[in-house]
C-alpha cells in the first residue's frame, strides 16, 4: 500500500472518530441542561436538544457547509448550494482525506454551537420558536462568519488563529444565548423586584455531572480531530499533545473554581465546580498545540475563575442564564481567543481583538434581529401560566418526573 493511501485512511479514520466523539457533546449538553433545569422542564429541554442535532446536520448539509467552505477565497461568504461530496466509488487518496468525513466532522461543530443557545434560554421559550433560531443559526449565521477564518475569509488573510473554534464555535454560541436571555428576559420569580436573586432548584445535579463528564470526554475530539490529519508521525504526535492539554486545562478549571467558591462563599458549588470544568475546555481550545502543560493548567484555570466570577455579575444585571453558558461559552471564548499569543508566536493580539470584534458585532447583531424577528411574528415566550405549569406539561405533555409533579 501507497504511503498516500495510509495516510488518506488515517487522516480520514481520524474525522471520523473525533466527529463521533464530538457528537457524543450533544449528549453531554443535553445532560447538562436537562438536571441543571426545574423538574417540570426536563422533557422539554431533552427534545429540544436531539431535535437541534438533528436540524443542524440537515441544513449544514443544505446550506451552511458549502456557504462555509466554497468560494470564499479570502472574503465574507461562500456560495449557497447544498453539500456535494465526491462519488465515494471512485475517491482517491489524492485530496488526503475522505469528503464525507470532513464534511461530518464540521458538522457536528455547528450543533455545538446550537446546544449552548438551549440551555441559556430554558425554561421559558417556545419550543417552535427556539428551533426557527436553530434554523437560521445553523444555516446561515455560523457558516458566514466560520467562513472568515476556516474557509480561508478575510479574517485568516490577517491571521486570526482560533485552533479549535474558542471563538468560532463557543463564543458564537455565547453571542446568541446573550442575545435570546435579553429579548426573552428572565423566567417568572428569578429576580424580586427589590433585586434578590431567587434560586431556582436544578433538578438532578447527578446529570448535571453525567453531562459535564460527557462534554470533558467529547472535547477530545473536538480539539485533537481539529489537528485535521492523523497521516504522519507529527500529526500523531500533536494530536496526543492536544488531548494532554485539553485534560490538564479542564482540570485546572475545576480545581480553580473548587478553591474560589470556598474562598467567596465559604462553601464549595457543585455547579461552578462543573462550569470551571468547561470554562477550561473553552479557554483552551482556540490553542491547544501550543502551550506547555502547565501553560494549559494555567489557562484552564483563569477560565475557571472567569466563570465563578461572571455567574453572579449575569445575576447582577438579572441577566438569567440557566446553564451558565454565557460565562463559559462567551466570555472563556474570548478569553481564550486572547490567550493564544502567549504560547503561539505566530499569532498576534492585534489579529485576534479584530476577530473577537468582527464576529461578535455580525453575530449578536444578527442574533438581536433574528430573536426581535421571531418575537414579532410567532412569539417566543411561554405564558405566566404556561411557564408556573412547566415548558413539559404545556409543550409537549410528558413529564420526566411525573410522581413529582403536581
């Protein structure tokens, strides 16, 4: 066998797997947002995301990856026609790599994206409405702005680096849920009109944990698979130093979050201990090559920080995220964009605050038109009756805890 045939099959097994792996977040957000919400709202929330899945592959196929990948050639957009993948009887190895697998694994980087935007705004949008958001998200917003950077745009021309999407993908993500919390406003009761924050029960933090250590686990591949080939001796050996400093930032995240919650609040919070966790996969994926271990500790360990500290700032401004993906998602995607300089001396801080700028302006103004949109004409929040009932009883009549529910 050809060493270019060896390599076509590594580089596209590696697609693959870590496509799979990355699919596996969609299982780990659902988890996540289904204990971290109110039991009358579990049903909801776990539809909402196999549905979102679903959606995001449908039309990343009809529209979005060739609108992200074709014919940009150093510009803003790509070209609208559905995705086109080679006739697999007669691929060869020539391209180095299977279509369909790169198709699939940036795929499944669109549905990441949409899940952040579930678990901010739950508990109190309609299902019908979230999933048009969903729609146009998946369809047009993330592929435009993916297309400046991944699909060699204007932003890769003066060399913006985001390794693995801290900017792309996860802020992405932040920008609309920032966007839907403010259109939609808080659920009934979260915030007295004295401004007391009313804690709202999450309903099993066991899940909560589950999806935590689901995310952790798929965040593998959604770091190494970004190394984009597994046909060489130095792509293998990347992809192992990305693996090994997604696990230590991770870490870094939780231990620096575990010590600030007791030091802040003289107790320690299983749910910023969990957002610490993600806080650090966020901050560590726009570069995850680069840094030393304990520059990947490090890292990880201010995105922990960050989150313990914007949790309550979001209460604050009664700003009411249900998840905390705003804080992990947004503010540790920039962060995270920030950091790279100081471990990749091929990027600079001037490139990366114009990347940070320009996607975030394109993205929560479109998100801000998007949510008014959808608002005007279908509506996007449950009643107050609708809401006390919970989003399961009036959305879709099941009940995930029905002996607890009254």
């Amino acid at each position: 066998m050809e060493t270019q045939d060896i390599a076509f099959i590594f580089n596209t097994f590696s697609f693959l797997v870590n496509g799979i792996l990355v699919m596996l977040m969609a299982a780990g957000f659902c988890m996540l947002e289904a204990g971290m919400v109110r039991t009358k709202s579990v049903a909801t929330i776990c539809t909402k995301n196999i549905v979102l899945y679903s959606l995001a592959g449908i039309l990343y196929f009809l529209i979005g990856y060739n609108l992200m990948y074709s014919g940009v050639d150093g510009g803003f957009i790509g070209t609208f026609s559905p995705f086109d993948v080679v006739d697999p009887l007669v691929e060869t190895s020539e391209g180095g790599y299977a279509g369909a697998s790169d198709w699939f694994f940036q795929m499944v980087f669109v549905a990441t994206a949409a899940s952040i935007v579930s678990g901010a705004v739950a508990e109190r949008v309609k299902l019908w409405s979230f999933l048009l958001i969903v729609v146009v998200l998946t369809a047009i917003i993330y592929p435009i702005q993916g297309s400046w950077t991944w699909g060699a745009g204007w932003l890769s021309e003066i060399g913006f680096s985001d390794f693995a999407g801290s900017t792309i993908v996860h802020s992405v993500g932040g920008w609309c849920a920032l966007a839907g919390c403010i259109v939609l406003g808080s659920r009934t009761g979260k915030y007295s009109k004295e401004g007391k924050v009313n804690p709202m029960q999450a309903s099993a933090l066991p899940l909560a944990t589950l999806g935590t250590f689901l995310l952790w686990f798929g965040w593998f591949g959604f770091n190494g698979g970004s190394q984009l080939a597994l046909g060489s001796v130095a792509d293998a050996s990347s992809m192992a130093r990305i693996f090994c400093n997604t696990n230590l930032a991770a870490a870094g995240g939780v231990i620096v979050a575990l010590i600030l919650s007791q030091v802040l609040y003289k107790k320690v919070d299983l749910t910023f201990v969990l957002n610490g966790a993600l806080g650090g996969l966020v901050s560590i994926t726009a570069e995850p090559l680069a840094p030393t271990f304990l520059s990947a500790i490090l890292i990880g360990g201010v995105g922990g920080a960050l989150v313990v500290f914007c949790i309550p700032l979001l209460d604050k401004l009664k700003i009411d995220d249900v998840v905390g993906a705003i804080p992990v998602h947004l503010v540790c995607g920039i962060w995270g964009t920030l950091a790279v300089p100081f471990t990749n001396t091929d990027a600079k801080f001037s490139s990366q605050i114009i990347g940070i700028l320009a996607i975030g302006a394109f993205v929560l103004i479109t998100s801000f038109i998007l949510w008014y949109s959808v608002k005007a004409v279908f509506g996007i929040r449950l009643s107050e009756e609708e809401e006390k009932v919970g989003a399961d009883n009036s959305e879709i009549g099941l009940s995930s805890y029905p002996e607890f529910i009254k």
